[in-house]
C-alpha cells in the first residue's frame, strides 16, 4: 500500500498567487516597445507632428494590451478567494469552491464550482513556471479543502 501524498504547508493568510515570471517578462517587454516605437517616432524626421501621434498612439495601445494579459491573479484570504483574469474579476466564498484542478496539459488551474460550473484562474498557469505553477495550485487545493466544503466533503 503506497503512502499518503504529503499535504502541502498552507500560506499564510491573505496570499496572492500569479503568474511572475510570465508578467515580468510582459510588462518589460511593454515597457521596452513603448520605448522604442516612441524614440523612432521621436528621431524620424520626415514624420508630421500626427503622424508622430500616432507612432506613440499604437505604442501605447501595444503595451495596453500586454498590461492586460499581465493581470491575472488570484487572491485567497479568510472569507475566500478572488480570481482576477483578462477582463473579469469574481468573489467566490469557500465553500463554492468543491475542487481545484490543474491536470496536464491545462493551460491554467480550474475551480470547480458548487453551481455545476468550472471557472478558469488564469492567475495560476504553467507557462514559463510550471514548477511554482503546480506548487501553486496544490496550495489553493490545500487552501480550499481546509477552508471550504472541499472535494472530499460532498
């Protein structure tokens, strides 16, 4: 008989989980497109003062969007948990939470709910990290099974 998979230490309450290494790299690379795009709109010569606008314009959009896609993250404190993703942001008590789910191959963690649903949290995802991504996803788990109804108390 194989032994029981040891439980993960659970944080610390409030912690937040996202992904860094991948908004890291998101945002510097915003930040450096933005400067680029703007110093060549700044050192091309033969550009009218809109066309000039309009360098810094989609400069600035660009990196809007990546700001976006940084934004992820999922927030677990004593009442439960908050999941922020690209354009949404949703308050779930403890006990909607029934299981966390991070199979391989998923793209991010899964929350599935006590309505019947399964809502993304794209604050959790493998990426670049997979190693803190699992990590991070068994202590929402252990989190969630502590706090909550938990998987194995339906």
């Amino acid at each position: 008989m194989a032994a029981p998979a040891p439980q993960p230490e659970l944080p610390h309450l409030p912690v937040t989980f996202r992904p860094t290494l991948t908004r890291a790299v998101l945002l510097t690379v915003g930040t450096a497109m933005f400067v680029v795009i703007t110093a060549v709109a700044l050192l091309l010569e033969n550009l009218s003062p809109g066309e000039r606008l309009s360098f810094v314009f989609t400069a600035l959009l660009f990196s809007a969007v990546l700001v976006l896609l940084s934004r992820p993250k999922v927030v677990a404190d004593d009442a439960g948990v908050t999941v922020v993703n690209l354009t949404s942001k949703r308050r779930l008590a403890w006990a909607e939470i029934l299981r966390v789910n991070l199979r391989p191959g998923d793209p991010w963690v899964f929350l599935d709910l006590s309505d019947g649903t399964s809502l993304p949290a794209l604050g959790i995802q493998p990426g670049i990290a997979r190693a803190q991504a699992v990590r991070d996803a068994r202590a929402l788990r252990a989190l969630a099974e502590t706090h909550g109804t938990g998987s194995d108390n339906t």
